[in-house]
C-alpha cells in the first residue's frame, strides 16, 4: 500500500519503521523544513524541532519500548547504543535501602534505556530512512484530507490530503492515511469538514507545568554512584533526574499551574536553587561535577485526552488512522509518550497484516488494540492527576503534606483517605524494603503489566498492609526534599 504519514515525530516514524518493514511505501510529511542534522551531537546544538518542543525536555525511555525494539527491530537499539545511549537495569535502580537483592527471572526484561530525546529521534529518523520505502517531505504542513464517499457503508473514504509544501498547495494521494501530528493533531476538524459526526473527546488539564534543563558532566566526572533515573514527589513540587547519552543529563521539576510563588523555577536563578535544595538532585549539580549546557525551557497546556474515531462500531472515516499523541496524549511525567506511541504502531501494523485490504477490519482490530493498549494508561494518568491536583491543592492552603495524606485517628476512615494512608505508610517503605514489591512496581512502571496489576496482586497486596501495619513502629518517611513554605523562601530569595 502506499501510505502517507501525518508528522515526523516519534510515532510517525515508529509507524514508518513497522510499515516499511512489512513491505509498505511510506511517504512522511513533516512539518518542520529543517533537515536532520550530521550528527546528534549536532543536533542537540542547532536542530529546529519547533513542530515538537518537548524534544528540549527529559524523556525516559520504558523497557516496554527496549523490549519491543530487541524484537521488532534490534538494529534501531543497536544504532542507539552506538550513539551512546545507556542500558539502565533493573539492579542499578534500586533502592540503597534493599540489601537484600537477589536477581530473579524476568529482571532482565525490566531494563530502560538512557538517552536525549533528540538522539533517540535523530537514530530513529536515520534508521527509517535507510529503508528505500521510505520517503521524507520536509516543510509540508497538511491542511486537510481529501475524500470520496464510499458507496457502500456511506461514510468518507480517505485518499489522501491536502497540504502546504514550502509554501504551494498541493495534494497527495495514499490509499491510507496516517496522522501522527501529535498533541496539537487537527484530525477532528479535518474528519467533520468531510461530513463525520464529531470525534468523541475526553480531555482534562494536568494541571502542572514542566521546566528541565540539561548539563553536561564535567571531564573525568561520574555521576552519582547508584543512580538511574531518579523521581519523586513533594505534593507541591514533583521532580526528575534523567541520565542522558555521550554525558548529559537533564532535571525537570514540575508544579501546580495555579501556584504562582513556584512559578519562579521558570528562571534559571531559582530552578537552580530548588534544584540545590533537593538532596537528590544536589549531587549531580555540583560545580565540580556538571555544568549547564541549555536554558531552562518550559512547557504547559500539558492535557490528558483521549479521542475515539470508531463510533457505535463503526469507523468514523475509512483510511484514515489517528496514532500516538493525536489519538492519545497523557501527562509527560509519567515517561510513557514514546514507548506507547511504539506500542501504538505495532499494533496498527498488526491490524493492516491481519486485515489486508479490508479498510473497516483494519479500523475496528486497530480500535479494540487502542482500548487494550492505551486507553487504560489515559486512564491512569488521568486518575493520578486528580489526585496529585487534590494535595498540591491541600499543600497550597497551608495544609501539610502528611495532613494531606493520614487517616485521623478515631475519625471514621473515608475509602479515599484510607487509600492515601496505604500509598504513603505502605507501598512507600515497600518499595525502599521489599524487592518483591520493587519488581511488580517496575513491570507496572515500564508498561509490562496493565496498570491496575499491581494491587490486583495477592501477593503484593499482602507485603503492601504488612508494610502499612508496621507504621507506627516506623520513622516517617524522610520526605526528598523541604515543605513548600521553605522552598517558596528559597525560590523568592534566588529570585
Ligand atoms: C514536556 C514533555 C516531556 C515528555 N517526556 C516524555 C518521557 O520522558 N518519555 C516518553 O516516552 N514520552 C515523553 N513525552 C511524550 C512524548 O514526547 C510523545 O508522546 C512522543 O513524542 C510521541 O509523540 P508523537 O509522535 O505522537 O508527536 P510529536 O513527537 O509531537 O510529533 C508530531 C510531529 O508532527 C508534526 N506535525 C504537526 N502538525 C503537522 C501537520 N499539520 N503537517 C505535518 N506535520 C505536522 C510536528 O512538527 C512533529 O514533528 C513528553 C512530552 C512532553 C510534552
């Protein structure tokens, strides 16, 4: 088939890969005009990516993702290891606390890998384009699609779109059409100009922004001993250490979109005071062991949304498939953006192998795999959110962290409070104690599992209350960092 993809981002060349691979002709249309820098060196210096901003930001990269591309495409993990990009296994994020670690079966398929989203995509978009199948339009934004109505089921059928290339209008004919134009994805209106009923959305804020900047390790200096990717959570402020590839590594701190007074971590002076202020991130920061090498870039209007493009089943359109971030976007904390927009293609690719030529099969299989795939991790994220938006909010009127999350002694338990008590006096210590719980924590983490596995697990669930039992024999837990009045004191004297 010849196939058009909307968008040169990571899903448009995740689909590309599969695509090609199986004997499509794939022809990319990006956006962006500039073309793909000599090296990721290079490109990390200089490349225009203005079409996907979040390339300036640290992404992690799941062993879902690793697992898939040892299976579908060795040589990708391979051209990325050559690019410096670093396997991070499961025994190298462990906590310091375990001294109990034995490995166990199955460890191995727990392994991340570390890199610069700008070297994952410049390997990514080198690799594609080795294949003779694949053909690359820069500088072409498309504006629409074009259609005939098919006779038969009545609906739109898709042949290709219409778009702006340097300038000119011209069409381009496909006999299937892909949009991986991401998060900012104009399909729904493209879909109703053609005369579809409306997309069935389901959006809601993150309610967060986003800032990171990225360093370089001075020469001759490691990082901090034991470190993978480091997170973790102070209600009013979540933060991040990213080890990256050929030395750099980034750190982003994210906070509540109506808390003006941390809005100052938008500002280098401040973002590197709260980043000193965190034990964790302190390390790595050390003027003897790393230095700034970007500015500190920002990113909001960050949604959960999730669209539907099949409808009382049936497909709103035939030909046409919405893929990663513009079918399904989730808050970027949770690193899973790339590895299910992976997840996504593959799965598209297996509905056009068991479908062949039968565009409304394609779309009902390529349908059921989304709601099994993707939609639970939407789903996840969203709920999470609502929960990180009710303490940050909690935190901001004054209330304590641990007023946010205890159950009162003597009062009647709410489930929800209950719930927060677990988490926090349960599944916390677990977690710094019991490789048992660490393990099924990281398969959930890295996508192996769906994400209620892990308190659907009799097991876990049992170490989860042990843990949650012992809490009054038990220090609290050391919280990563100080409360929010001392951090917005600090913020407001860096500024
Ligand atoms: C701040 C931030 C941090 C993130 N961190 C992580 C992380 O740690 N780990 C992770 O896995 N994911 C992360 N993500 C998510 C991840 O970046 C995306 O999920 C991933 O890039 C897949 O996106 P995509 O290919 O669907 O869209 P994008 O990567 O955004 O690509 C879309 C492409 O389409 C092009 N385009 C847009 N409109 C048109 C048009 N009309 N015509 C032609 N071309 C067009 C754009 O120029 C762009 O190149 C993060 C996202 C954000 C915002």
């Amino acid at each position: 088939m010849r196939v058009v993809v909307i968008g040169g981002g990571v899903a448009g060349l995740a689909v590309a890969l599969s695509l090609s691979r199986a004997g499509h002709a794939v022809q990319i249309l990006e956006r962006d005009a500039t073309p793909l820098p000599p090296s990721p060196v290079e490109a990390f210096e200089r490349w225009e990516r203005n079409g996907a901003p979040q390339v300036w930001h640290s992404h992690a990269f799941l062993a879902r993702l690793r697992n898939g591309l040892l299976a579908r495409a060795p040589d990708v993990l391979e051209a990325l290891h050559a690019q410096g990009a670093n396997d991070l296994h499961f025994r190298d994020y462990l906590p310091p606390t375990l001294v109990d670690r034995p490995p166990a079966p199955g460890d191995d398929e727990l392994t991340l890998f570390a890199c610069r989203r700008i070297t994952f995509e410049w390997v990514l978009r080198q690799r594609v384009l080795a294949n003779p199948d694949v053909s690359w339009l820069g500088g072409a934004a498309v504006e629409g699609l074009v259609a005939a109505r098919d006779t038969a089921p009545g609906m739109p059928r898709v042949s290709g779109v219409r778009a702006r290339v340097e300038g000119r209008p011209r069409t381009i004919e496909a006999d299937l059409v892909v949009d991986a134009s991401g998060r900012r994805s104009r399909l729904p209106r493209w879909l109703v100009e053609l005369g579809t009923p409306e997309v069935e959305t389901e959006e809601e804020e993150c309610g967060i922004f986003y800032c990171s900047r990225f360093y370089r390790l001075r020469p001759g200096a490691l990082a901090p001993a034991g470190q993978g990717v480091v997170g973790a959570d102070l209600g009013y402020m979540k933060f991040g250490i990213f080890p990256g590839d050929s030395g750099i590594f980034s750190i982003t701190l994210a906070a509540a979109l109506d808390d003006d007074p941390l809005r100052a971590i938008l500002h280098e002076g401040p973002f590197e005071a709260a980043a000193r202020a965190l034990p964790a991130t302190r390390e790595w920061i050390e003027p003897a062991r790393s230095e700034p090498v970007t500015k500190v870039r920002a990113m909001a209007k960050l949604v959960n949304r999730r669209r539907r493009f099949v409808r009382d089943g049936e497909p709103l359109a035939l030909g046409v498939f919405a893929l990663g971030d513009a079918a399904i976007c989730s808050n970027p904390l949770y690193g899973r953006g790339c590895a299910l927009a992976f997840v996504h293609a593959w799965e598209f690719a297996d509905a056009l192998r068991g479908h062949a030529g039968d565009l409304r099969g394609i779309a009902l299989a390529f349908d059921e795999a989304t709601r099994r795939e993707i939609e639970p991790w939407y789903r996840a994220a969203r709920d999470q959110d609502r929960e990180s938006r009710a303490i940050s909010a909690a935190q901001a009127r004054g209330e304590s962290i641990s007023d946010a999350l205890s159950t009162q002694p003597g009062q009647p338990v709410d489930p929800k409070s209950f719930l927060r008590s677990v988490f926090r006096d349960g599944l916390l210590p677990a977690l710094r104690s019991d490789i048992q719980v660490v393990r099924a924590f990281m398969r959930a983490f890295n996508l192996l599992v769906p994400p209620d596995a892990l308190m659907k697990d009799p097991d876990v669930v049992s170490r989860v209350l042990a843990a949650w039992r012992e809490r009054d024999q038990r220090a609290p837990v050391e919280m990563p960092g100080p409360e929010r009045s001392e951090m917005v004191e600090l913020l407001q004297r860096a500024a």
